[in-house]
C-alpha cells in the first residue's frame, strides 16, 4: 500500500474514531420507556398561589400530631452513626402484640408505600396488569408504571370501589389487585363480607392487597377482618402506616402482613435499613399508646359528621359529600358554587385543601378533617361563599 493510501486508510479511521467519540458526548443513559412516561406522585399543597403558608387540610395529616409516648421517644438521644435494626424485630414483635399477629409474618418498611412498591414488583412486570377501581390512591399507577406493568382501573359504583366491577376487569394478566380500604380520596369503605366475596373472586395466582392506611378510624369491631383473612389465604396482604392515625407521618413506617411466601419476597426488595431508628422508636412508643389513637378516632368521627351535616345543609346550592370512613371528606360542587371557587375561597381563609381534576375529580373537594375550630372555620367559609350566613 502507498503512503498516501495509507494516509487515507489512516484518516478513515480517525474520522470515524471522532465521529464515534462525538455521538457519545451527545447520547446519555436512557431510561425505559414505561419509566419515561411516569409523573411522580405529587403531595397535597402547603402554600397558596402567592406563597403563603397554609394550615393543610390536603394531605390527611392527624390534626392531633401524636401521642405524647412518641414524642418523648424521638426527644431521646441516640448515636447517628449506628444502623438501625435492619430487621425491625421489636417493633414487629410490638405490632404483633397490638393487634394479635405473628411477628414472623410481618415486614416494616419506609412506609407503607415501600411495602406496596415490593409486593408489585415481586408479582408483576410487562404485559401484565395491575387492577384498582376508578377513584384509588394516586400511588397505585405509579406502581404499575415502575416495572412496566398496566394499571387497569375498574368502574366505580358512585366513586366508591364495586366488587363487582373489580372482578369483572379481572384479566388472565391481572397479577395484582389494590384495595385501598378505606378508600383514598373518597373515603367509601368495603365491609369485610365485601372484601371477602371480592377475595373469593379472584384466581388463586392473582393477588389481593388491602391497603389500609386509614384502617384505625374504622369501628374497632371490623379492624381484624383482612387481618384474619391475610392470615387464612396465600394471596393476601394487608398494609398498614404510623402515617396517619398515630400522627408520625414524617418518620416514614408503615408494615405489611401476609402469608410466609408473600413476606419473603417483600423482604427480598425492601431496603437494607429501611426504617429509621427514630421511626422504629417513634412507632414502638406509639404503639403503646392506644388512648391516643382511640381519641384521634373519636375527635376524626365526630368532626367528619359535623362537617358533612354542614355540607347537607347547603345541599341547595349543589354541595354533597361521599360516604367517608377515613380521616377526610370528599366534598362535591355541581351548583352555582364551583371547586375552584371553593379552593379559592378556602385558601383566603388560610386552608389548603386536595382539588382533584388529576384523578377525574374536578368538581370535587378532598377535605381533611382538622382541629376543632378550624372545621369551624372552614364551614363558615362555604356558608359565605354559598351566600348563606356564617
């Protein structure tokens, strides 16, 4: 070969050598396309237009904080430096205790939301599909999303879950059902025979979550039911979260309970460490303290009835709630009186509140229930803004 062929030869090489180099600084790692697509979870609004601070009634927060108990534990020092229990054992074994379970068949995690996230992931990928019913906490698509699995959602009976329709959009790719019970952001509630006859439904390989992260403001006498059939069935999870009822939202713990297969592989995709030392003590002092979840229930039920029978009353001016069993209202606006009026309205008054048109809701209010005077307050607001006296 010539020099100058060779030259040539050499400065191909070179070209395509800079050509290569160049479409790499320009290409960056690229994500799958089911992850591309997701829109990550967005919290209840603190802050008004303007940016104000707001008193939220937007993100089901216990307006009682929490029990003195927990608050004394996390005022307790401890060494930053040392893991966590990577096991939760006391806290699994205190769970237990409460509420008549086997510590072995539980799991704790970084929230309930961790705990969901697992269980999907375990049973679920591409092509196959994850079921909930129409109006279900927002979370549930993005679970499906995150292995590239379909969130599938069945028809509600007047925003509530029907079981009927439930087994009705059940599929040979249904992997997993999503039951949040009760529900958010309506606050409908399934009795156990419901959630039994939909359990009793479902094929044997699909499996069933109740989600139950308002579970405590439900009577007392139908609290165990999905504990007893978690404990009696292969394909049932039941979560619960130190989120809302025991006011320790922001130390992030929450557990789940199922059959031995379905514990193993939760704790083979949870996080090493995942729940604090803070949380763990927070939730074990909590629990100790059931006093304070029993009056954060009473306070709950009597200021949901008081609110409702307020919204009753301004009925003529198109306002109605759903049938809650949670710790909020789902206030309906199909009068004169719009939810963007409302939310408006409220927000002049110091409130934030959930308006819902990303989940289908437009017309529709999520209203927490507050302290005592705050519901007062907020009801004097939609009395005024309803041209009624407040």
């Amino acid at each position: 070969m010539s020099i100058i062929a060779t030259g040539l030869a050499v400065f191909a090489l070179y070209s395509q050598a800079q050509t290569g180099y160049r479409a790499r600084l320009m290409s960056k790692p690229q994500a799958k396309p089911w992850i591309s697509a997701i829109h990550a979870y967005v919290p209840g609004k603190s802050k008004s237009a303007s940016g104000k601070p707001l008193t939220k009634l937007s993100a089901n927060e216990n307006p009682l904080g929490a029990s003195p108990a927990a608050l004394a534990a996390l005022s307790q020092g401890h060494n930053p430096a040392d893991y966590p229990d990577p096991d939760a054992r006391t806290l699994r074994e205190a769970i237990a205790a409460v509420h008549g379970l086997d510590a072995d068949r539980i799991v704790c995690g970084t929230g309930s939301g961790e705990l969901l996230h697992c269980a999907v992931q375990a049973l679920a990928s591409v092509g196959d599909e994850v079921l909930a019913s129409r109006y279900s906490f927002s979370l549930y698509p993005l679970l499906a999303q995150k292995v590239g699995a379909t969130a599938v959602f069945a028809d509600d009976d007047g925003c509530a879950a029907s079981v009927d329709k439930l087994l009705a959009a059940v599929t040979p790719a249904t992997r997993v059902v999503l039951l949040d019970n009760p529900n958010n952001p309506v606050g409908s509630y399934l009795p156990p025979d419901e959630v039994e006859r939909l359990h009793a439904g479902l094929p044997g390989n699909v499996l069933l979550i109740v989600d139950e992260a308002y579970g405590e403001y439900v009577d007392p006498a139908h609290q165990h039911a999905a504990f007893d059939l978690a404990a009696a069935c292969e394909n049932v999870l039941v979560s619960r979260t130190f989120s809302k009822a025991y006011g320790l939202a922001s130390e992030r713990v929450g557990w789940v309970t199922g059959a031995p297969h379905l514990i193993d592989l939760v704790n083979r995709l949870r996080g090493a460490f995942n729940v604090s030392v803070s949380g763990q003590k927070a939730a074990l002092a909590a629990l100790g303290d059931q006093a304070f979840v029993a009056a954060s229930r009473e306070h709950n039920t009597a200021e949901r009835a008081r609110l409702a029978d307020a919204i009753a009353a301004l009925g003529n001016h198109g306002l109605s709630t759903s049938p809650s069993e949670a710790n909020f209202l789902l206030v309906h606006f199909a009068g004169e009186v719009t939810a963007t009026q409302a939310v408006e309205a409220l927000s002049e008054a110091g409130y934030a509140v959930r308006h819902l048109p990303s989940q289908g809701l437009p017309n529709a209010l999520r209203i927490t229930i507050g302290k005592t005077d705050d519901m007062t307050r907020v009801i004097a607001t939609l009395r005024t803004l309803c041209g009624e006296a407040a």
